[in-house]
C-alpha cells in the first residue's frame, strides 16, 4: 500500500477517523492502531505478518529479562542475546545468498568451486527497519534509557506503527514509547503541519522525484553508453536530486500522518545539501539511520576516543556497515567505504593548524567552495549507490570524458532538478510561518486548498507511481 494513492488515503483516513472516536480509550485506541498496522503491512504479503509480530514479541520478552535484573552480566547477556537473533533474522533474509555467492567467488580464487544452485530468499519489506527498531529498545532498556515498564503491547505498537513500518524513520523507544502512555488530545494536535508535511511529501515524491526518475535518471542508468557526458552529468545531479525528495518525500509523509493521529516522529532530513562537510552530511540526512549507526555502533566501537588512528578505523567499519545495510551488493559497500573515507580525510584535514588555513575555513568563499566539493562527492558516491554493478557504474563515470550533445535537458527536468535543490535553501521559517497563516483561515478555506493541492500535484506528476526507493532496504 503506497502513501501517494488512493487505496493509502481511504484507508489513514479510516484509521484517523476510529483512532480518534477511540482516543479515550487508551488500550482500544493502541489495540486499533496496532491491528491497522498488520493490515497495511499485511497489505503487501500477509505471510511475513507472522515474522513482525515474532520480532516484536521476542525483542519485548528480552527486553523485560533487561529491565527486570540488576545483574550487569545478566543484563549483558541478555542483551547481547536478543542483538545476536535479531541480526540473524536480517541476516538470514537479507544477506544469505549475498554470503554465499561471496564464499563462491573466494573459493573460485583458489580452485574450481562446487556447483550449488542457490535460491534467493524473499526480502521482507522493510525488514532493516523494524529489526533496528528491536534492537533500539532492546539498547534503551539496557542503557536504562526508557524509564517505563516494558509492556509487550506497546512493544508490538511501537516497532509496527504504521507511518514509519516500511522506510522509517527509526524511532527509538525511549522517545516514542512514553508516547503511549498518554491518551491523545485532539487539542494538542498541530493539523496544520501534518497537511503541509503531507503535501509537501506528496510534492517531492509524485512531481520531483517520479519525473526525473522516468525522464532522466532510469533511461541514463538503464544504458549509459548512448549519452554523452552532459546528459550523464545530469543524470547524476538528478539522481541525487531523484533519491533525496523520494525518502524525504516519504518520511515527510510519514511524520505528517503519525502527527495527525498525535503522535511526535524526529526529523529525518534537513537540507544536507546545503552541508560544507561531510560530517554536516550525516547530521541532515537520513539522520534517524546515522544518530542509530553514531550510538549504537560508533560509540560502542569506541568512538573518537582512541586517537586519530582508531577513529578513523571506527569511522570505516561504521559506514561499510551502514552501507552494507542498503543492500546486498558490493556496489553498496563501496558507498558505504567512500562515505567513510570523506569523514576520514575531513577530519585529517579539519585537524591542520596552520593559522591561514584556520582563517580561510571561516570565510563565505570557502563555505560555498565547501558546499560544491562536498555535493559533487556525495554525487560520486551516489553513482555507486544506484548502479545495479560495478561495470555499469564505471561505464557512468566513463561516459562523463565524452561530452556528447545534451538530449535530455527538457524544461520540466531542470524545472524538477532547480526545485529539488534550491528547496534546500528555503529557511525553516517560512514553513512556520506558513503554518501559523494557514491557522488563520476558515476550515473551508483550508479544506479547499488542500484538495488544491493534491489535485495539482496528481496533474503535474508523471502517470503511475513507482515504488519509494527505500522501500528495497
């Protein structure tokens, strides 16, 4: 079930209209919300409804073994416990075949390897995530961050929640599992920002991002070697451009719904392209995944705090992992190791104290320079993202020394590309603003403008809709 269709909006405005007749009601209100959960997830294949349910079962039985012993080994153990099956669950239905065919080409190396005919297992959708959510309660608890009484009907509501099942945003229990303890108030609910955020998410996706995908990204990326190095140029902008209003299209979405029902999701995306460095880039993209990767892997690893060496080390091993996460595929590994070795040669390079070098870093000239070197790295990186292989990502990067004749430069693709990055610089206040005028309006006005709304974007966006991009991971 697809956030911008018809089948989505019938069904969260069921939904919104027995939450809220339920809202006093505060077991029935979350037994609702958690049975419309297994229906939208169940929507796409009810048979991995079960394996759901089973992780939030055991991650809440293990967490309560947690929070019920004040034996540090116990509390460890348990701990490590509940993480170990977890990971096995993502790695058994993600990354099976993809170690196997690893162990099969190392084998190759060193003689001729048996012929074993491998079957791919189906990817559960949005098994990472709610795995990660699992495992953020259970590293909540341990860290005794989630004060509350571990009740496994919360647990199933919390890492089933409907808004952010699929692609997230993660959420971690400390912060949305209080939530639950509160009825809602339909007084204290923001409306207006929920129905901006929504359209503002319909926007990105179904105009920005479908139309660059269908006009400019997907034909360059299907065949790289009948365009020339200015159409390939622009195909990498778009794609950069493609792959930030498609997830932040979604989480926009995503934050939108949970607040019309009233409840409070963190912010995912803050601009990053407007970032001047690489760790900027991690604090404004995806940062629900790299806060997650930053507490639950970094820091555990041992952070900065054992010198230049091993922190560059910790760095490394967090984004391969981090990139490993998007995807069975070495493609995703080298994106993951170049995103790693930016944060590695950033801070090398943040670390020089030559006083010039000082004084150059804190001028206009240098940050704009920054922001452009920064943006063409993550571009390069993004080729590998998106390319199915390494032979087609290096066909891309060959193609960008043959200028060619630009083809695919149409008005609405540069339309699409200027909005996708000159939205970055549009200042958070005018969005606040734009909530605060919309309060003022009678509710038929704004019932008018929003059906607007949605009727335009459906008109300017391509026909169909194609699946969220992070919908695979």
């Amino acid at each position: 079930m697809l956030f911008p269709t018809v089948e989505y909006g019938l069904f969260f405005l069921l939904v919104l209209a027995v939450a809220w007749g339920l809202c006093r009601w505060l077991d029935a209100h979350k037994a609702f919300l958690l049975i419309a959960s297994y229906v939208f997830y169940g929507f796409w294949n009810w048979a991995y409804v079960p394996l759901l349910f089973g992780i939030s079962l055991f991650a809440g039985l293990v967490a309560q073994r947690i929070q019920r012993n004040e034996d540090a080994r116990v509390r460890k153990r348990w701990l490590v416990f509940g993480v170990v099956v977890c990971l096995a669950v993502l790695v058994h239905y993600k990354y099976t075949t993809f170690l196997l065919l690893a162990l099969i080409d190392a084998w190759g190396a060193f003689g001729t390897p048996p012929a074993i005919q491998l079957d791919s297992v189906a990817l559960p959708l949005g098994v990472s995530f709610f795995v990660f959510h699992a495992i953020s309660l259970l590293g909540d608890v341990y860290r005794r961050k989630l004060k509350q009484a571990v009740r496994i009907p919360d647990v199933l509501l919390y890492v089933a929640f409907f808004p952010q099942l699929i692609a997230g945003p993660i959420l971690r229990a400390s912060q949305f599992m209080p939530q639950l303890l509160e009825r809602r108030r339909p007084d204290a609910v923001r409306v207006n920002r929920g129905l901006m955020l929504i359209v503002v998410g319909l926007f990105k996706k179904v105009v920005v991002a479908n139309l660059l995908a269908t006009q400019l990204v997907d034909p360059v990326f299907s065949n790289p070697r009948i365009y020339g190095g200015w159409d390939m140029l622009l195909a990498v902008y778009g794609y950069a451009v493609q792959i930030y209003c498609d997830f932040s299209g979604y989480t926009d979405i995503a934050i939108g719904c949970a607040l019309l029902l009233g409840y409070r999701f963190p912010r995912n995306f803050d601009a990053p392209y407007v970032s001047g460095s690489p760790q900027e880039f991690w604090r404004r993209w995806h940062i629900s995944l790299s806060t997650w990767l930053r507490d639950y892997l970094y820091i555990p690893l041992g952070g900065s705090r054992g010198g230049p060496w091993r922190t560059s080390l910790n760095l490394m091993v967090t984004m391969l992992l981090g990139g490993l996460w998007h995807g069975a595929a070495w493609t995703f590994v080298v994106w993951g190791a170049l995103h790693g070795l930016y944060l590695v040669i950033h801070r090398a390079w943040a670390a020089l104290p030559w006083p010039a070098l000082v004084r150059w870093r804190t001028t206009v000239a240098w940050r704009w320079i920054a922001r452009l070197l920064l943006f063409h790295a993550v571009c390069a990186a993004w080729v590998f993202f998106r390319a199915p292989s390494f032979d087609l990502a290096f066909a891309v990067f060959g193609r960008l020394a043959e200028p060619g004749v630009l083809t695919l430069a149409t008005g609405p693709v540069l339309i699409a590309l200027s909005i996708g990055l000159a939205g970055q610089y549009v200042p958070r206040r005018w969005f606040n603003a734009l909530e605060l005028g919309l309060g003022r309006w009678p509710a038929l006005v704004r019932g008018g403008a929003l059906a607007t709304a949605v009727f335009a974007i459906d008109l300017l966006g391509p026909t169909g809709i194609a699946p969220f991009i992070y919908f695979q991971f």
